[in-house]
C-alpha cells in the first residue's frame, strides 16, 4: 500500500514537469495593401506601429517595383472653340433667287438659294481631366542594431513582410476630345445651290424629257431654262429656244 501510494506521487511530479511548447514571440504580419496614397516608407513604417517605442526597431521598403502609370478615369471639361454640325442636314424654308445656272451641258436648272440648315446632332471639342494611378510593389525589412557598438544586426523573421502595394495617383490635362450630344445644329440663312427643275425622259424614253419642279421651286421650269441659258448638248431639254 504505502509503495502504490509513493508511485502514485511520483506520477504527479513528473507529470507537473511536462514540457509546454510556446508561441513564437512574433507572428507574420499580413501585407498591406494601400490606396490612400502612402509611400512604400509610410506602409512599412505602418507595419511597426503599435510597437514598443524602446524596441528601436527600423523598417525599410526593399525589392521595390514601380509599375506603369494607367488612366482609371476621364473627366470632361470646359469647351473648346465652337461648335459645329455632326450628321447630313436637312434644309428647309428655301428662298430662290433669280441666279439661275446650269452644271455643264446638263438640261437641270439651278439656283442659288438661302436656306436654314438643320444637322441632326452637334458636336464641339472638350477640355479633359485624366486621373492616372502608379501601383508600387515591395517588401518591407524590419530591423534594429544591438550591442555596445550596434554591432549585432537584429533581423526577426516574423516581422518580414512581403506583397505589399501602394497606389500614388496624379491628375493632368488629357487629350481634348470630341463631345457628340443628340441636340439639333441649325444653321441661319445658309447658301446653297438647289436643284430647282430636271428633264428626266418622258415614259417613251425620248426627247425632249418633262419639267419636273424640285426643293419647293414653283416657278416656271422653262422660264428658269431660259435664263440659266447654256447650250444642252444632249437636246432633252423641252422648251428650249
């Protein structure tokens, strides 16, 4: 009994010495990612706080790449100079002149004539504001100097990062560029030349052809003829003198 009592103690004792194994003193801290404009410095230093301000522990940016600058947005601004008319206009409210002509030997009758020239939409050239971003990559080496003469370099493994970014951004004048809305682009009083009369072939398919009144024209095709004057080679012209 008394032996049974003596290893039951033993057993006791040795299993209060059971070894415990410990965290380490230092876990990786995760990367940062930062988009609100610190410098690779700042993000490492950032990586050091809270800390113990008599641990004299340093941090350096390392391994930096510095990536290309990219447009992520443009902004439209100001106009530029005037605008003008995108699209084939339409004319309407057509005055006639007297100023009758013809184009070569062709029995069609023109004038000159004023009109309102209407484009279906309207264009106009645009200052721009383009924002760019620069996406910086790098480690961040965490360390301090120990020893009467700083003698020891101090590098923990667990305060190592790497994968770290940080976004710089600038904002600069970008390339004028063209602003196309749906409005209508009248123009007041244009000069135009207007077909105002055609020969065409009659049905027989002969010579000379019929009168046919064009673009609000209601005056006399063979009077307007006349006056354009000319000599019409093909001779399909009726009317003429």
């Amino acid at each position: 009994m008394k032996m049974r009592a003596a290893l039951a103690s033993t057993a006791i004792i040795f299993a209060s010495f059971v070894p415990v194994l410990n965290a380490p003193a230092w876990a990786n801290p995760d990367p940062i990612q930062d988009t609100s404009g610190m410098s690779p410095q700042e993000v490492c230093d950032l990586q050091l706080k809270p800390n113990n301000p008599n641990s004299d522990f340093q941090a350096e940016p390392v391994e930096v790449v510095v990536g290309d600058w990219v447009i992520v947005s443009t902004e439209i601004g100001d106009a530029i100079g005037e605008a003008y008319g995108v699209g084939t206009p339409t004319f309407s409210d057509v005055f006639l002149g007297n100023s009758y002509f013809r184009n070569g030997g062709s029995p069609n009758v023109w004038a000159l004539a004023t009109a309102t020239e209407t484009f279906p939409q309207t264009g106009q050239m645009h200052e721009t504001e383009v924002t760019q971003q620069q996406t910086s990559t790098f480690g961040c080496h965490v360390f301090k100097f120990n020893g009467p003469d700083d003698q020891h370099l101090v590098e923990p493994e667990g305060l190592q990062t790497v994968g770290n970014s940080a976004v710089e951004e600038q904002v600069l004048p970008g390339d004028p560029q063209e602003v196309i809305t749906e409005d209508d682009y009248i123009i007041e009083g244009q000069t135009v030349k207007a077909l105002i009369c055609i020969s065409p072939n009659n049905a027989t398919k002969g010579k000379p052809g019929t009168w046919t009144q064009k673009h609000g024209f209601t005056g006399s095709c063979a009077e307007a003829s006349l006056a354009a004057g000319g000599i019409v080679p093909s001779g399909n012209a009726p009317d003429l003198p």
